[in-house]
C-alpha cells in the first residue's frame, strides 16, 4: 500500500496503524540504517531500549522477538528478518562523529550529496510531529551488528552487510517511525557512502493465535497483555 | 578536606543534586550488593543529558571504571570517573519500572517501589519529567552480556564500603535512585544504604 525508496543519508517518517507492517530492506547492503519509534498517540511513550534487552535477555534481536516501550508495552513485532543482525547498544551518529568519520562534507562542496548524520535527520523528522531533540532516544540499528567480548568491548562485525537484506516490524499500537538512511556509527567505512533503504507499508493482518513473538516466552505473553489492555483503552 | 556533603541514602529513595565542575562526587555502597542507579544532566541545559550510547561508544566498552568519562547526548563530557574500588558498572539494564517488573516478574509485581517512579519523584523537583528519562547508569550492578547476545542481571561484585567517585567536567545534576528491587539480585535481595560525599576539587 506504500512503496517508497529512501535515498543515501537520507530521512524517513510515517505513522502506522495498528497490525500494518513496515518492510525495510537494505537494497545496498551499506547497514546504513537507524531506527527510532514512538506511541503515535501519546509520544512520551517510546522505544526503551535497556527494557527491549533486559525484558528479552538478548541484545541481538531477530523474527520472534519485539520492540518495547518504556511503560511494558510492546511497540513492534519483528515478524521477518532475512539477515538476523541488528544492533541494540550502539546509538546513531551526530554531526561530530560523521565529521570524524569522513571529513567535511559540507553543502558547499557536495550540495545535496553532503554528509548526513542521523542525529540532525532524527532532529528533521520528529520535528514534523512537535517533537525535538528531548525526545531522542537510544535507536535501533537494523543490520549491523556489534558485539560485546568477555570484559566489555564493542566490536564491529565486519562483512555481513548483503544487498536486500530486510526486516520486517509490525505495529502493535499506532507507531510514529522516523528512520534515518545514515552510516552506522561504528562503521569504520573509509569513506562516506551510506546506501539506499527500501521502505514498504504492508496492509495490516491480525496476528495467528501461535504468532511467534505473542507466544514466545512468558515475558512475551505479559508484554502483549499489557500492549491489548492499552489498545482495548484507545481503540 | 572537610566535605560539602555527607549524606545516607535509604534503600528505595531518590536524591538529587547539582554537582560543580571540579567538584568530586562519591558514591559508597555501604553494606555491598547494592545497585545505584543513576542519570545525569548539564545543570544548565538538561535536554544535554547522559548518553549511554555515547559513552560506551566513546570508550568502545560496555562497562564503567576508572577513566571512564559520562558524555552527553550532545557529545559533551558531564563527569569522569576518577576512583574505582569495584570494578566495572552497567550501561545497558536501565532502570526497573513498575511495567518492566510486570513482564519481567509477573502483573502482581505492578506496584512494588521501582526506580524509574524515583526518578520521577527527583526529576519533578526541577520541574522536569517524563520526557527526561534516558538509559541511567547502574552503579555497583553486574550485567554481562555473552557473545552471543545474552544479557542477565547477575550476582553483585561490589564489596562492602566499595566506591566509585567521580569529578564533574562540567556543572552536572545528578539524579539517583537507590534500587528497590527486590525480585533479582541487583541489590543482593536486600536493598541497603549508600552514603553520598562531595569535596570540593
């Protein structure tokens, strides 16, 4: 029902109903591609993720595994997933970072190919719903994975980027998404090239009784509990 | 140095203060085991507030000790740890809530004390709210994450009378809440004192 394609460093925002589902595909394989979500309702309600990871154990989320708010309620099911890496922990990048990264890469010089960085696109695009830079938040990082060794250290998994990799999320409420087509910012890329992010709005399908994210664990079962009793209040 | 503050905590409450660049801020955990969970501010300009995201990224490491440095959201140095006596801290677990309870621990766990209601009850003093929560620090907590992604709150480490000191790179509100929790073992099962002292630099 919607079909978009989001150019290299670029941003993205739209509002979803309930059980409509947001197809993203890496159609470069860059990783470039962070994520922030909210209650479309009522946005001081938004994406938590220290409760996505604790609630689920995992930092590395896949198909079967959901997207949770700050108050125990689950914003998006992961409901596809053909590369299984994503990013929890990492955050997005910011004018300095990218300037660290790549250099200048001024309007001047590049006109509309100038870097981008996802902080001022998320700036951009909560924006447009009276939102600011108080309601930044950690964001989920689609496709790129960064790992944690045995006393902490962060590291980079390198190559396994893949042209057309995609996950797919399903709202469980209405959803504000702003998405920002920026490199990852550990990304150690030697030069500025984010890719092209494919964004699809899927018709919305009530989930199957045996879902796998609704029947995945007990934590699950309570997330969505709380998730219908806040839709049987608004709907 | 004679302090400016010496100051007990009780389990299970919040406290707040206003940090000056240089001055020094440390944190006892008095009895051991005890998660202090805790969020930071540019006094003067808190939408400017602790980045765990930036932090670990800065230091490319999950854990805090010493020479860790806080950075805010807009890339800024808030404060610096400068002594350590437990060894590491938590930037991922965030704060218990009363909703993150019921999924973690069951819907009869709703109304038990949690640290995200002090932060609320600290942050409404200065006038702020919601909207101002971020992921906090967890002082004191051990949370290892495996290689393969899994993250559990775990067995304390800290030691009683066990410290972490930091010293302010720039005036910095300290929102803290000692931990109520009582269904993991963050705070040993038995959320306990700390003391707060300040000096000046």
């Amino acid at each position: 029902m919607y079909d978009e394609v989001v150019p290299p460093g670029a941003y993205w925002t739209r509002k979803l109903d309930r059980w409509q589902r947001l197809r993203i595909t890496d159609l470069d394989g860059t990783q470039s591609c962070s994520l922030l979500i909210y209650n479309a309702d009522q946005p001081s309600e938004r994406y938590n993720a220290p409760d996505t990871v604790k609630v689920q154990n995992q930092i590395f989320l896949t198909a079967g595994r959901v997207l949770l708010s700050d108050l125990g309620r689950v914003l998006c099911s992961i409901v596809d997933d053909t590369g299984g890496h994503h990013d929890t922990l990492a955050g997005f990048s910011d004018a300095a970072s990218v300037h660290d990264a790549f250099g200048d890469g001024s309007y001047l010089e590049r006109r509309n190919d100038s870097y981008r960085n996802a902080r001022d696109n998320f700036v951009m695009a909560l924006g447009r719903h009276g939102l600011d830079r108080r309601d930044l938040v950690m964001s989920f990082n689609p496709f790129a994975r960064v790992t944690v060794a045995p006393e902490g250290g962060l590291e980079w998994t390198a190559g396994i980027g893949a042209p057309g990799a995609a996950i797919e999320l399903r709202a469980e409420m209405r959803v504000l998404v702003a998405v920002s087509a920026t490199h990852h910012v550990l990304d150690p890329a030697a030069t500025y090239a984010p890719g092209r992010l494919r964004v699809e709005v899927l018709d919305a399908v009530a989930p199957a009784a045996d879902d796998a994210c609704r029947t995945f664990g007990d934590e699950a079962l309570r997330a969505f509990a709380n998730t219908d009793d806040y839709w049987e209040q608004v709907s | 140095m004679t302090p400016l503050l010496d100051e007990i905590v009780r389990p299970g409450e919040p406290w707040t203060g206003v940090i000056l660049a240089g001055q020094r801020l440390r944190i006892v955990d008095v009895e051991g085991l005890q998660a202090v969970d805790t969020l930071c501010y540019d006094a003067h300009d808190p939408v400017n507030r602790y980045s765990a995201a930036n932090t670990i990224r800065a230091q490319r490491q999950l854990f805090l000790t010493t020479g860790s440095t806080l950075v805010s959201t807009d890339g800024d140095a808030l404060a610096t740890i400068v002594d350590d006596t437990c060894g590491r801290h938590d930037t991922v677990g965030g704060a218990c809530s009363a909703e993150s309870n019921t999924c973690r621990f069951g819907h009869d766990k709703r109304y038990m004390h949690n640290c995200r209601d002090n932060f609320l009850i600290g942050l409404a003093r200065l006038g702020m709210g919601k909207r101002d929560l971020a992921p906090n620090i967890n002082f004191f907590m051990n949370v290892p994450v495996t290689a393969d992604g899994r993250l559990d709150i775990v067995d304390g480490i800290s030691q009683p009378g066990a410290y972490v000191e930091m010293q302010a790179d720039r005036d910095t509100l300290f929102v803290i809440s000692n931990c109520p929790q009582l269904n993991n073992p963050c705070n040993g099962w038995n959320p306990t004192p700390i003391q707060l002292v300040v000096w000046d630099g």
